[in-house]
C-alpha cells in the first residue's frame, strides 16, 4: 500500500499541514488538500498552486478534535480538488467520524463527480452524521463543452449519479459549479446546461460567467461575446432559483436541525438550507418546526 492508504493512514507523505479557519463561526473549515493534478482548459490554479497535496489523517484529526473542542459542532473538510485526497476522500471521512464521536456535523465542499469513490458514496447516503448536502463541480451541461474543458464526466454520468445519491438518500440537496459561456459554447449547447439543473435537482448553484485566464488553453478558444455569457449566466441562476424555491417550499411543515449561527437569529438545516429563527444559542443545534418560505430562506414557527 502507498503512503496515506487504509492501513496505513499514519504513514509520512510528503504532505501539507491542514489549514483551520472560520474559528469565530459556528462551524469549522478545515483545509485538507491544495493543488491539482488535472488541467482542466479554464483552471489556473495547477499554476499558482501546483500539484494535489494532502494533509495527514492523523493531523486533519487533531484539527477537527481541537474546533470540537472549541464548541464549533460542525466541520467543513475543504480543497481546490477535494475528491483527490491521498488515500481517498472517503477513507479520511470514516477515520474522522470514528476517531471524533463528539463531532455532530460533518460537510464537504465542492467533490469532483468522477471521483466519488464507493466508500464515500456510502458515506454521504447512510451516515446520519455526514450532512445530506452534495456539491458537485459540473461546470457544464454539454458534452462537447466538457470534452472541451477536459473534464472527465459526462452530461449523463452527472445525472446518473444524482439519482443515485437521492436513491440512496432523497433528502440530499444538490448544489453545483457551472461555467456559462465557456469558448464556442452555441444556443444549443447551452440549453444542455440549462437542462441539467432540472435533471440534477440543483437548488444550490456557483454560476458564473466565463473568463479567460492568461496562458490557459481556454484564453486560446474562440470567445463568446461577453454579454452573451452574462446572459446566460443570469438564465441558469434564475433556473435554480426556481428550482430552489420550490425546494424550500416542499420543506414547510418539516421539522429542521439547524445549526445557529453566531448571530442567534440564523443558521442552515443539514440540507444547507439557510433558516430564520427566534433567538437561540450561537453554535447550538436545535430542532424547529419550518413555518414558511420567502423563496430564498426557511421561517421557524415559535418553539
């Protein structure tokens, strides 16, 4: 077995130390992994930061224990290409919930779809205590688009991996990062994009416009005119903010675990969904009747 794998989750790496921040926020945002060893055409990131680098279980254990045990009930394991952790994403997952039990919460941030290993699978859709909120980065809808990005997933193994995921576990809620107006990006190719926030569920979408960076592939591609991309950026929002009302509508008359923020009077359900409240204990967990929605937020009934 390499350094880093089951079985051997303590062996030296040449690995980085894992980065803690949000210290004054109900949860904890845990660095765990830096770099990439992909090159996708728009990404400059293998640039500025290099290859994929991750931090020791036994280290990303220590920091998850110590924001436990500064109160913070939540921790957010985060990196530029989270899904590569060394030694899989999955196996550090486990270790973190064996090796801290006191931990309520446990979130990750954006997860490559291709590298949702079987462990991990398991893990987002039978662990009461990883939270059922997924964040995938699509960037796009189109075949030909993600051939373009060199992105290694397609239009349908994004959508076959959403119906597992709510198969497995329908609370799951999506969100995603898409790219609009990548290079030669046309009406219908487009429309592939705009279709996949339905066909995924997404109720949580990071959608921005393209933008060349200097020396990528991408900068080298025909453009899009840049009020084009702008436009349909505007149109995926409004998508999944349709979508996203009607999710948080379905949730009124539910009861939600939210966890409070430092202001009190806010927080997010484990679904991430962000909640109103009377005033309750910053850093609390508390349980609450959803009374209504604005479309953007839940509204608790009195406790």
């Amino acid at each position: 077995m390499g350094p880093g794998v089951v079985g051997d989750i303590f062996a030296p790496a040449p690995l980085l130390a894992p980065v803690v921040s949000g210290r004054d926020h109900a949860r904890a945002f845990v660095e765990v992994q830096t770099g990439c060893d992909h090159r996708c055409t728009f990404c400059i990131i293998p640039f500025g930061r290099g290859n994929s680098a991750s931090a020791p279980a036994a280290a990303v254990v220590a920091a998850v224990r110590a924001a436990v045990d500064r109160g913070q009930r939540e921790a957010v394991l985060t990196g530029v290409d989270l899904t590569s952790y060394q030694g899989g994403l999955g196996s550090l997952v486990r270790h973190i919930l064996d090796e801290v039990p006191k931990l309520a919460r446990l979130r990750l941030s954006s997860l490559d779809p291709v590298e949702i290993d079987p462990l991990l699978f398991e893990l987002l859709t039978t662990e009461p205590r990883m939270m059922p909120h997924v964040h995938l980065s699509l960037q796009a809808g189109d075949d030909m688009i993600l051939k373009r990005m060199k992105r290694r997933h397609s239009h349908g193994q994004a959508i076959e991996l959403v119906q597992r995921l709510k198969a497995a576990r329908p609370a799951i809620a999506i969100g995603a990062d898409i790219i609009a107006g990548f290079p030669t990006e046309d009406d219908a190719m487009f429309a592939n994009s705009l279709a996949m926030v339905e066909e995924c569920d997404i109720v949580f979408g990071h959608i921005f416009p393209f933008s060349p960076r200097q020396e990528t592939p991408a900068a080298r591609m025909p453009q899009i005119l840049p009020g084009v991309a702008r436009g349909r950026s505007a149109a995926l929002r409004g998508a999944v903010g349709v979508r996203r009302a009607a999710w948080l509508a379905g949730l009124v008359g539910t009861e939600q675990h939210v966890l409070v923020e430092r202001d009190g009077i806010s927080g997010h359900a484990e679904n991430f969904a962000p909640v109103v409240l009377s005033p309750a204990a910053p850093g609390s967990i508390v349980t609450v009747r959803i009374a209504a929605s604005d479309g953007e937020r839940l509204m608790e009934t009195a406790r």
